[in-house]
C-alpha cells in the first residue's frame, strides 16, 4: 500500500503548528497570571546558587517555558538588575522547570483536548475577571497542546506499514545522531518541550525505544541554548555570558551522560509505572512515554546537582573567555543602561526597566539641577555649556524611553499594565520637559546674566539657594516615586508646597521692595531673578504633576 505522505506531512505538521500555538497561548497565560510576581521572584529571590536554582526552577514550572525563562535572565543581566553570578543558578534550575512539560503531555488525555479547548475559549472569552481569563487562556493553550498532539499521532500511524521509517527511528538509538537530530530540531523550532512532546508522540506510537528517546531529548537541551544565545545578540557582555554559560552547562551536562545512556534509562525505567498485563508494541507505547519523561527530569535534576558547586568556576570561565570590549571614541555621550528588547513580551518586567531608566533620565535631570545652582553661586558660562550637554544626554535617554514605551504599548496589556504604561510615559515626558527648562530657561538667564555683567544680591542669591534647595528635593522625591512606585515619596513631594510657595513669595516680595530703589543695571538684575524664580516653581509644579501619578489622591 503507498504511503499518503500529503496526509501524514500536513497532519504532522499542522498538529506541531496547534502544538507550538498552544505552548505560546498557555505561556502568555501564565506569564500574564503571575503578573509582576514573576519578575519579582526572579530579581530578589536569587540571592545565592541555590536559591536560585529553586527560583529558576519554579518560575519555568510555572510558565511552562526554560526559553522564556533564560531570555529574561539575560534581559535582566543586560539590564544590571541580576548579576552573571545570580544568573547561573536560575538557568541551571530553569533546565529543571522545563520537564515539568514533558511530564504533562506524558499523560494520555488527548481524548479530553477539545473539552479543555472549549471549556479554557469560555472561560478566556466569557469570563469578567482578568485571573478567569488568565486561566481561560492556560487551560484553551493546554487543549490545544494535546489535540495538537492528537493530530500528530494519528498522522504518524501509517508510518507503521513504512518499514524505511522504522529503521530510521532504530538509527537514533545511536547517540550521537539522536542527539544531533534532537538538538538541529530543536533549535529550529526553538522548543524543547515541542521536541520532546513530538518524541513522546512517537513513543506512545511505538516507533522509538528508551534509549533512542533519551538520546533526542538530549539533543534538545542543547537545541534550546540557540534562543539565549539569539537573545544575547547586541547586548552587554553580561548578557551574551549568561547566554554562553547555558550553553556550556547543557553541552558538559550531554557529554557526561552521553555514555551513560543505557544507566539513565534503567533508572527512567525502576520509577515510571509498569503495565504487565500488556505486552509486545502495545506495551511500549504505554510505558515509553512516561519512561522518557522521567528520563529527562532525572537527567536535568542530575546535572544541577553536580555542577551547583561550579557555578563560581563557570562565572570565571566565561568571564575569561568574554572580557569586556574597550570603549570607543566614537560611542555616544549617553546610552540606555536597562532597556532590552528581549523583555518586551514580558509586559511586567518590561514596564520595570522603564521605570529604572527613567531613573536614569531623573538622574542626568538632577545632575543639571545641581549644576544650576552652581553656576549661580559661581557665575560660570562653562557650568551652563554643561548643563547643556547634560540636557542632549537627557534627550537621548526621553527618546529610548519613549521608544521603548510604544512598543511595549502595541503589546496585549493588562488594565493595571495600561495605567503604569500611561504613568511612566507622562513621568518621562515631564522629566524632559524640566530638563528642557532647566537648559533653555534657566541658563540662558544665567548666560544672559553673565554677559551683561549682573551680579545678585547676596540676600537674593541666598533666598534662591533656599528656593533651589527646596524644589532639588521635591525633584528627587518624584524621581524615587517613579523609580518605587513609591507613593510615600510622592506624598513627600506634595508635602514641600507650603515651603516652596513660602521661598516663592519671600523671593517675589524681596524683589518688588527693590524695585522703587533700584537703577537700570539693578532693574535688570531684578528681571532675571524674577524670571529665575518662576522657572524654579514651574519645575517643582512639574515634580508635582509626576508625584499625583503616584498617589490615589493629593494629601
């Protein structure tokens, strides 16, 4: 009988497509349930090897995805919120995490698949409540793994009558071709748990054995290191580290227990249930699956566990091998320290790195706030070219920021994601607009100032100095609460309007007596130092307009 190889292509391929497509859909599920909770746990809960092994672990559990995990890592080694140290026991747990999925599609309820698909469509599209369709979507991502499995493996049933497919399946109990295959498969689809759902497919169809299922799901922990490294493209030499230890950890892990295949499964084989009561193909294709399962999570839990002692000598290792790269002359004044494009598809930990870059903006606005203050007290044209220069460093950072925003904006945001993504973008705005006022206002009075040979009062200068003082901590208050999402720092923001009207209103009263006793050169003194201090209130009314993001109500 000829084989209908347009069938079995289009119902392998098409079952891999509603396999992948349900992987994406449970894992953007479940990445959106845990919330900030994710990027939380994996920032500060990793402070040693161990824990963040357990850590690592975990989170992958949890979002079903070592890949996703690993991009993170590397996002947030890019960003500097996670040392390479840090890093190493979350990837190595990460790898524990992943088997979590083999272990699910293990189970032989693919007949319930459509009753999962209809009840989680329900749920995600009839439910009120976000975590309902949160739930929704994990539950409509898992029918539509299994019933992609379905059609897989009623595809693959006219192979049994293909004697050349048989004798392929026999050739990857070599371990090397398995491994390879597994891996160059793996690393096309970027999946190693599509990968080792496929070869549990084949298991539970009795085309592989044991040992030829172990040798591919090697493979495909070597395959699955190619996303970390892609992340890695571009960025930090942190980051491309983290990637290259995911490589070199899952390669030793393949190499150790290359030989030892044959042991492995033995012990796949003494915990995985048995069924006597069948025997023959029937017999293989209901224990295999789960044999391969356990396979795999006793191999990943292995490989931890011998080399969680190394991670100091991985650190170095790679560290050698990547030194950093010396600056160029040519590297711009400024550049972005925490945006990474890789966090993107992770709402909640994207929307974190703009808040710290947004501290990095307040930072540069700052620096320009307390060289204003400085090149009054000195009276120095050079302090206000700085101030410019701080002000184009300012710019290029509003620029990545906003950026940076509008593509997190054409991703799919929770209501609570949406009003963040508002706060920030007005918060990056208003900062710009201070430096704005800060370069173009305030020095080009200061030039101004200089170059028609004006001095203040020493009375004035100190009134001023006071006011600066005042509106420096409301500006630095708004940048915490920005950074914290820190409402007490807000309120402390709202809290310094009596001192600051005061200083105001002794400035204004201070310049108004003059006025009758004054000469023209005076005059013009008293024009600038009235415009200075308006300059200065409109900067602590934008520091207010940041903080009332932060908190419910003005106190």
């Amino acid at each position: 009988m000829e084989l209908a190889w347009g069938g079995v292509s289009m119902g392998v391929f098409g079952g891999l497509a509603l396999f992948l497509l349900g992987m994406e859909q449970m894992t953007d599920a479940l990445k959106a349930a845990a919330g900030t909770k994710l990027q939380m746990v994996l920032e500060r809960l990793t402070a040693n090897r161990f824990s963040g092994a357990i850590v690592g672990a975990l989170v992958t559990a949890t979002i079903q995805s070592s890949s996703v995990t690993t991009v993170l890592v590397v996002g947030f080694v890019s960003s500097g919120l996670m040392t390479l140290s840090q890093s190493i026991g979350v990837i190595m747990g990460a790898n524990i995490g992943t088997t979590i999925t083999a272990q699910i599609v293990a189970f032989k309820i693919t007949s319930f698949a459509l009753a999962f698909i209809a009840v989680g469509f329900a749920m995600l599209f009839l439910g009120r409540q976000e975590k309902v369709k949160h739930y929704g979507g994990v539950i409509l991502g898992l029918g539509m793994i299994f019933f992609g499995m379905s059609i897989m493996s009623d595809a693959m049933f006219p192979l049994h009558s293909y004697p050349p497919f048989f004798e392929l399946m026999v050739r990857m109990e070599t371990p090397l071709l398995g491994i390879l295959v597994g891996g160059l498969f793996t690393a096309l689809i970027q999946s190693s748990s599509a990968t080792t759902g496929i070869v549990i497919v084949l298991a539970s169809q009795g085309f592989i054995t044991l040992p030829a299922g172990i040798a591919l799901a090697l493979g495909a922990n070597v395959g699955t290191c190619v996303t970390a490294m892609l992340a890695s493209i571009g960025k930090p030499r942190a980051a491309l580290r983290a990637a290259v230890v995911h490589v070199v950890f899952n390669l030793l892990g393949v190499l150790i227990w290359v030989g030892f295949i044959d042991q492995l499964a033995s012990m796949a084989v003494a915990c995985s249930p048995v069924y006597p009561d069948v025997s023959g193909m029937a017999r293989l294709s209901a224990e295999t699956p789960r044999q391969i399962a356990n396979a795999n999570t006793l191999f990943n839990i292995a490989n931890t566990f011998i080399f969680i002692g190394f991670t100091p000598l991985f650190g170095k290792l790679v560290t050698r091998l990547l030194p950093e790269k010396p600056r160029r002359l040519d590297q711009p004044i400024v550049t972005p320290k925490y945006l990474d494009d890789h966090l993107l598809d992770t709402p909640s930990a994207a929307l974190n790195v703009v808040r710290m870059e947004i501290g990095h903006l307040g930072s540069q606005v700052l620096l320009m706030m307390s060289m204003a203050r400085t090149a009054v007290e000195r009276q120095s044209a050079e302090v206000y070219r700085e101030i410019e220069k701080a002000d184009d460093a300012a710019d290029i950072l509003h620029g990545a920021v906003i950026e940076y925003l509008n593509r997190i904006g054409k991703r799919q945001l929770t209501e609570d994601q949406s009003q963040e993504y508002y706060n920030l973008t007005q918060s990056a705005d208003t900062l710009e607009s201070i430096g704005d006022i800060l370069e173009v206002d305030l020095s080009g009075l200061g030039v101004k100032m200089i170059q028609n040979k004006l001095q203040p009062s020493q009375t004035m200068k100190s009134i001023l100095e006071a006011l600066h003082g005042h509106v420096y901590l409301a500006l630095e208050s708004a940048v915490k609460a920005v950074v914290d999402n820190d409402q007490l720092a807000a309120q402390d923001v709202l809290a310094l309007r009596k001192s600051v009207n005061e200083a105001v209103e002794t400035a204004f009263r201070r310049q108004v007596k003059s006025l009758a006793q004054s000469d023209l050169k005076r005059l013009k003194t008293l024009q600038i130092e009235f415009e200075m201090t308006d300059k200065l209130k409109q900067i602590y009314s934008l520091s207010k307009r940041i903080a009332r993001l932060f908190v419910p109500r003005e106190v």
